[in-house]
C-alpha cells in the first residue's frame, strides 16, 4: 500500500468529515476492488460553499476551486470505507457543472477535482473522465463530483 496519508499531509491538506447525505444514499460503497463514490457536493462544515449556475453568478474560477472541494469530500467519502491508503488508482472521475446557458467550458471546472488527484496520486490519479453540463444540481449547487477508486 502506498501512503497516501502521509503525501496528504505533505501537501499540508486535510480531509474533511464525510458529508452527510442529502436523501437515500450512502456517501461510498465497495464492490471488490472498487470505491464508488456518490455525487459530492462542495459541503464545507456541512453548508453548501456556494449556489448557482457557474458562468451566471459563478465564475469557472470560482467553480474549479469548488469541484476541488468536491473531491475532497469524495475523497473523504473513500477514506472513510476503506483508508485512503488503500487507494491503488483513481479510475474514474465524474464531474456535473451547474451550467449557465451557452456556458461551455465544463472541462476546466472539472479540472479543480483532477488536478487535486494529480497532485495527491501522481501517475496513480490518472483517471478517465466526464465533464457535463447540467441545467440544475441538488440545493443549487455549481458542481457535484463523483469518482471510482480502486483499492486493495
């Protein structure tokens, strides 16, 4: 297993508490070798950090260092099931973008959340990865990430 913790604290980031689901649903589930991760939204200390469609209220910078929260709280969720250390590979990133019309620049919010796996990961949080467009999230949030990871 690699530390990851220990590169967590290198970078001096924390993770957060495990958001607390907003309807039916548990924050991960593992089946095998995979973390699934339900959608995460930028909670921070339990209150949405923002609302609204980003390109109309919010900006894609604004958005980029919310879809970073959101993978923190992805991975949070993943800690939480498993330890984060026993993360092998971030596989797949999902990234839904709260999105103004004509606002289409959805893969540079997304890249807020795949740029923090760089950095955590390295080679290891090379991922696939969708970026979409969507006309509403839940509470009004701007972005909403999900991920698999797998895990020993």
């Amino acid at each position: 297993m690699s530390s990851w913790s220990t590169r967590l604290s290198e970078l001096d980031i924390s993770l957060p508490e495990v958001a607390t689901p907003v309807a039916a649903y548990v924050p991960a589930v593992r089946t095998g070798n995979l973390v699934y991760t339900s959608g995460q939204l930028p909670m921070v200390d339990g209150s949405l950090a923002a609302t609204g469609k980003v390109g109309a209220g919010v900006t894609p910078e604004q958005a980029k260092t919310l879809a970073r929260v959101c993978a923190l709280n992805a991975l949070a969720a993943v800690h939480a099931l498993t330890g984060i250390d026993a993360v092998t590979r971030i596989v797949k990133v999902v990234g839904f973008v709260a999105s103004a019309p004509g606002f289409t620049a959805q893969p540079g919010v997304v890249n807020g959340a795949s740029e923090l796996f760089g950095e955590i990961f390295g080679e290891a949080g090379a991922h696939a990865r969708s970026a979409v467009g969507v006309a509403e999230l839940p509470l009004d949030a701007p972005v909403e990430v999900e991920l698999i990871a797998e895990v020993v």
